[in-house]
C-alpha cells in the first residue's frame, strides 16, 4: 500500500493550492482526481479575480500560490474594473483562455516536486482510534496517510432545475454522480 504524508481530494482550484503549498515544504503529497485533464478546469466565463474574488486570488498569491501566475501565463485580457468609481472598490481581473489554464495548470502540478497525481476516485476514508490513516478509491486502492484535505468542489450530485423538471448534472462531460 503506498503511503504519503497528505492525500488530497479533487484537482480543481482549491485542491491544486492545497496539493502544492504542502508538496513545496517537503511532504509528499497524492492528488486524487477523477480526470488529469481536467485539472484546473474552469467551469464556464474563465475569469479570475473582479470584485468578489480579486482579493482571495491577491491573498493566494502572497502566500505562494499559483492561481495568478497560471492566470498571467494564461491570460488575453486584463482590466481593472470600476475604474470609473473610487479606488475602494477597483478590482484587478483576468479573461484567460479557458483550455490554456487548465493545460497550464497539468503542467505546473505534474512539475512539483513530492507530489504525484492519481487518475482515480475517493470514496472512503480510513480511520483508526479516531484518525484518519488513508483513503480508499473507486477502483479499489487503499493509500496510507497521515491527512486528508477534501477539495472535491460543488458538482457532486448537482441538480440542475429548468422550471419544474429536475435533472441530474454537473459540468459538461464530467463525472458529477457520487453513488
Ligand atoms: C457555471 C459556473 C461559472 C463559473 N464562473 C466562474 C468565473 O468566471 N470565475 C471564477 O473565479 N469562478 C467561477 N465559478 C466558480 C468556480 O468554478 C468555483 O469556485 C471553483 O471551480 C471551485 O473550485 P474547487 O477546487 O473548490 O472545485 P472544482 O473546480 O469543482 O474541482 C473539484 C474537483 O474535484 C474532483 N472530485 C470531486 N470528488 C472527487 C472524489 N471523490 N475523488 C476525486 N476527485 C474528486 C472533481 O472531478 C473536480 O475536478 C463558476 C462556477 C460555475 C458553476
């Protein structure tokens, strides 16, 4: 059974800061994710920051993050928005090419050292006398560990409302059912 110091679940944004901030610190780090591709895929308009968010990515990279630098090597549009009101409320935001983010941000992973990308699932955790000591995925692995960090994203068992119908869905092409 392997074994690694954090196992994190889900490769969206939160989870590839989570992956990496651990793995730059000398822990070895497994990043389980249904689909490597999908990395750091953005799920429709790609724009990174603005008023609500603008703070969250400045405050990620003061830490070391990666969210803006991917977003700057990404980007093909950069504005300060509400340039025409106080500078209170001006905001920094990005368009970046969708498909080029997320390439960029496989690529910047996979580069990180002590960290390792599995294609697959979690499903369960594994606990002894209260703690958590690995995780078990989809296809039937057991990986040892001394934490889990969930950051498996708002999609799972999404329903999506259209007036009075109801379906089942997520984002377009993914997994988004967790039986
Ligand atoms: C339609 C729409 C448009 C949006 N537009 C913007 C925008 O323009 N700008 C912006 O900043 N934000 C936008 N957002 C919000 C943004 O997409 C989310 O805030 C962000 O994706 C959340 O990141 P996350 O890492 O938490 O989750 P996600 O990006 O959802 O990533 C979670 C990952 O975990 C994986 N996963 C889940 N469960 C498991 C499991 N059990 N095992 C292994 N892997 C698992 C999933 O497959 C997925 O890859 C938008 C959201 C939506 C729905």
């Amino acid at each position: 059974m392997k074994s690694y110091d954090i196992i994190v679940v889900g490769g969206g944004h939160a989870g590839i800061e989570a992956a990496i901030a651990p793995a730059k610190m000398g822990l070895s780090v497994a990043l389980v994710t249904m689909e490597k591709n999908a990395i750091g895929r953005m799920s429709c308009n790609p724009a990174i920051g603005g008023s609500a968010k603008g703070h969250l990515v400045h405050e990620i990279d003061a830490l070391g993050g990666v969210m803006g630098v991917i977003a700057d090597r990404t980007g093909i549009q950069f504005r300060t928005l509400n340039k025409s009101k106080g500078p209170a409320i001006w905001a920094g935001r990005c368009q970046s090419d969708r498909k080029l983010y997320s390439e960029e941000a496989v690529r910047v992973v996979s580069e990180t050292k002590n960290l390792e990308i599995v294609e697959d699932s979690i499903v369960d955790v594994m606990v002894e006398d209260g703690k958590i000591v690995g995780a078990k995925t989809l296809s039937g692995k057991e990986m040892k560990c001394k934490a889990v960090i969930i950051a498996s994203g708002t999609f799972l068992n999404g329903l999506m409302h259209t007036g009075l119908k109801s379906k089942k869905g997520g984002r377009f092409g993914e997994t988004h059912q967790q039986d």
